[in-house]
C-alpha cells in the first residue's frame, strides 16, 4: 500500500509540474528559459577593472545570465533558470532547429532571421513589450530610431515575403541586439597605396597575393563579390538601387561572382571563419576582410602588441548587418509566462549598464542609443581636455544617439577625404560608422529560392576543378596513387599467404 501511494504521489507530483515548468525546492514553479546565441557573444563576468563613468561604476562580476536569472527571481512570483548554449553559424542553429532542438529565444543573423519568420517559426513580442510607458521595457524606450525607429528606420525599411507569398515587416518580429558593418581590417604600414583598401577589388589585387584572407562564408564573400562586379552601376545610385544590386541572384548574377570568386581565391591567402584575427595580429597576412566588431577585438589585440591596424568601410558599397532576438514558436508554446520570460530577457540586456558590459566584452555595438551608452563611448574613445584644437573634431553621431549627439575626438584615428568624408578609422569608426558610410549600407536580404543555386556555386568555388590541376600535380597524385596500389597488393598477397595456410584435415592440437 505504502509503495503505491509513492508511486501515485510521484505521478501527482509530475503532473502538477507541465512540461515548460520545473519544480523548485521550495515548490514553486521554475519556468526554464532555453536561450541560444552566437558564441562569446555576451558578458561572461569575471572583470579586474571597472568602468569608472561619472554617471557610476559598471563592471561584470558575475556572468550576465546569472545576473538576470537572480534580478528576475526576486522581482517575480515565480522563478527561472536559464539554458543558455551558443552556435557557430547560423546554418548550424538552423540545422539544429531542424533536428527538433527547441529554443524559447534565439538570436541568429538578419537573414536567418527572415528566414525563420518566413517559415513561420516566430512568435510576434506583445504589446506589453513595445509600451512606453513601462520604464522598464528598455529595448522600445532604448533602442536607436536608426535600428528600429517608428519611422524611417533599418528594421522598419525591410520587408520580405513569407513562404505563402506574403510581405512580412521585420519590425515586432525581432529585437536587434548588436549591429555593424562589413569591410576590411589593415595595416596601413604594409601598403603600397592606402587607396587599395578603398575598394572590395583589394581581395583580387595582385599587388597582394597571398597577402590578404576573405571570409570562408558563402554570404560576406558573395556580398563583397557583388561589389566588386558591379563597382561602375554602385557608384550615385540610390539606397533602392544599392540594394537591389547588392542582393541580386538571377543566375547571371550568380555565374558573374562564380568567376570572380574563384579569381580571388587564386588570390588570396586563405579563405577564413576566426583564423583571421589572430593573422592579422601576428602579420601573417595585411589585410582581412572582416565584421566591424571583430576589427575592433583585433586593432585592441594589435595595440597590445604595439602594432596598429585600421579598418576600412569600401567606397562600393558595405553591408549592414544586424542580430536579433526572436521568439520561437516551438518554444514559447504561447504561454503567458513564458513571453514573459523571453521578453524580460531581452529588456535585462538593453539596460544600458547592462549594453555597456556586453559591449566592453565582446567589442560588437548595441542597439541601444542611451545617455549612458553615449557616455561610455566619451569615456572609451573622447579626446583628451587638454588637446589642442588643431588635432581633435567633432564626430557625428546623431544618426544613432539623436539630435546634438557629437563626440570631441583625435583626427589621428581618422582618416580624411578630400571632401571631409571618413571611409576609414580605427575603434570608434568600426564601431559607430559616419552618416556617409551608413548611407551607402544596405542590408542583405535571405537568399530564399535562389539558395540551393547560390551554394552549388560555392561548391564550385571552394572545390579543386579538376580541369585546372596541372600536370605536375597529377604526376604527384599517380605516383602516390602507384605506390599505394603496390602497398595493397603486397598485402593482399601475404594476407593470402596466411589464410591458405591450414592444418591438414584430421589435424588435432596435443594437450600438454
């Protein structure tokens, strides 16, 4: 009797605690929040130096998910816990997806993400997340009108269609969490003429073969590609214009960056994924086509080493690209609670004490335009009082903080135009790119039908033509190949040897 009231009280005790909630020892419910994000690509805690704003200290004790899960756990009548795993590539948490992982919030890429929403994978953010009103709602009362304004803006200027055919608006779908540019890390020491790195056409100059890495990804290559194609039709066309060349995949398109691909892979020292920044730090090659954010973490890394690098922004053109945080379906199971949950983790992070810390860690720039964030970057990159007034300027950034939004810098981290333009700089360039640049970004948009072709191409690429291996080569491979095929037949003969050797029928062994 005793072991099946156990066994009932169990089954009870399961029953009470649904599939999305845990039990804590206390035995209230634990929602468990199932978070996957890029790797190293939030504040990990552990800090030996503050930042010391005249606003108050910020620093990073602990990790920024602990720091969440214990604010949320006692703020709320309830408690969370936290799964938080990372990916590589965006393809990976897709294929992950795919596998029947589940996930309440995920924060890939612009273009998984529209290919997520496309299909139907998402859940919109409530009403209650875009309220103004609440002051803690810090992602719709914090985030740059640039990134996500109510009027002219980078999420409100994307619309795309869905797998039936339906324009879908990127806005409420998704959160932007950091964004940036695409360009070129350098070093300007190394350089014939600065005005190589002006251009995409840098990853096919010959001046520099084997001297330069491009990225080992079918989207940044393809996108650097496109600007080298179609340099003449980019330059004076307009932001509709940018874009639609900047994102073509007809087919001639695609056979155009085939043949220019594989031009610069006879070019370049290697395509890469992360290799990249420590061959720039180390001078193994001189210049690297990068993400704004990991240019910052190499001229930081460079600079320790006594080295100065720059970053580049081509005058073609360059791509805005952006991660968010959307809300999956399979996961959230549209439960109260659980929007909730999802939705408090992404106001914790665009506190800007707490965009500041991820920031500072990762080197990627946040969404958030706020006073504090604005004085972070015065603190980090302003001039000193002192300076003389010959060597410092005023660096616009109204655009993204709002209107008189302007920080007094050195001109030695700049590099001027004729026109008064800057294409060129070091952190604080990367990091918050000028009007000028940011005019002529585009984003790029999900490959949709097109991929399946677009990937065949860069099979193409990235695979040896056969018809390209010389004779020399092939030589090598036959004479390999003849060794081998002697190998196997010496062995085989003495395998042979020794399997036909039998004892004679009748034949038994004599116990000693």
């Amino acid at each position: 009797m005793k072991k099946f009231l156990a066994v009932l009280s169990a089954l009870t005790l399961t029953a009470l605690c649904v599939p999305f909630a845990g039990c804590s020892e206390e035995g209230g419910e634990v929602i468990t929040l199932r978070v996957s994000s890029w790797e190293e690509y939030i504040d990990l805690g552990g800090w030996d130096e503050a930042i010391d704003l005249d606003s108050g200290d910020i620093i990073g004790v602990n990790s920024m998910v602990d720091d969440f899960t214990e604010w949320f756990n006692q703020t709320h009548d309830y408690k969370v816990k936290v799964e938080y795993s990372t990916f590589g590539t965006n393809e990976d948490l897709y294929n992950r997806l795919s596998l029947g992982d589940k996930y309440d919030l995920v924060c890939p890429s612009e273009y998984m993400l529209m290919k997520l929403i496309a299909e139907g994978n998402c859940v919109d953010y409530t009403d209650a997340f875009w309220n103004k009103s609440n002051e803690e709602n810090y992602y719709a009362n914090k985030v740059s009108g640039y990134i996500d304004g109510e009027d002219d803006s980078v999420f409100k200027n994307i619309r795309f269609k869905d797998n039936e055919g339906k324009y879908v608006d990127l806005h409420k779908k998704a959160a932007c969490y950091m964004w940036g540019t695409l360009g070129l890390v350098y070093n300007p020491e190394k350089l014939d003429d600065i005005s190589d790195v002006a251009s995409w056409s840098m990853l096919k100059n010959e001046k520099y073969a084997r001297q330069v890495t491009i990225k080992d990804n079918v989207r940044d290559a393809y996108f650097a590609t496109l600007g080298i194609i179609n340099a003449d039709k980019l330059e004076g066309a307009t932001h509709a214009e940018l874009s639609a060349l900047m994102n073509a995949t007809d087919s001639e398109t695609i056979e155009l960056a085939e043949d220019m691909l594989k031009n610069i892979k006879n070019n370049v020292y290697s395509f890469e994924t992360d290799s990249g920044k420590a061959d720039m730090v180390t001078g193994k090659v001189i210049a690297n086509e990068q993400w704004s954010g990991d240019a910052v973490y190499i001229m930081d890394s460079a600079d320790e080493d006594g080295t100065e690098l720059w970053y580049s922004v081509p005058e073609e053109c360059t791509n805005i690209w952006f991660d968010g945080w959307l809300k999956l379906k399979n996961g959230i199971d549209w439960t109260r609670q659980r929007h909730e949950v999802a939705e408090a983790f992404v106001n914790f992070l665009s506190r800007p004490e707490n965009a500041i810390r991820n920031m500072n860690y990762i080197g990627y720039t946040s969404s958030i335009a706020d006073e504090k964030v604005f004085e972070y970057m015065e603190w980090n990159y302003g001039a000193d009082e002192d300076a003389d007034p010959e060597d410092i300027f005023n660096y616009d950034l109204s655009y993204f903080f709002g209107d008189g939004a302007s920080l007094t810098v050195d001109k030695e981290n700049f590099e001027f135009e004729e026109d008064g333009t800057i294409n060129r700089g070091r952190q604080l360039f990367a990091q918050y790119p000028p009007a000028n640049v940011k005019e002529r970004g585009v984003v790029m948009l999900d490959f949709g039908d097109k991929l399946s072709e677009i990937n065949q191409m860069w099979i193409n690429v990235r695979c040896p033509d056969l018809k390209d291996v010389s004779p020399a080569v092939w030589g090598v491979v036959g004479s390999i190949a003849g060794v081998s095929a002697i190998a196997v037949c010496l062995y085989v003969f003495r395998y042979k040897l020794f399997v036909n050797y039998r004892p004679k029928k009748g034949y038994e062994k004599v116990e000693k």
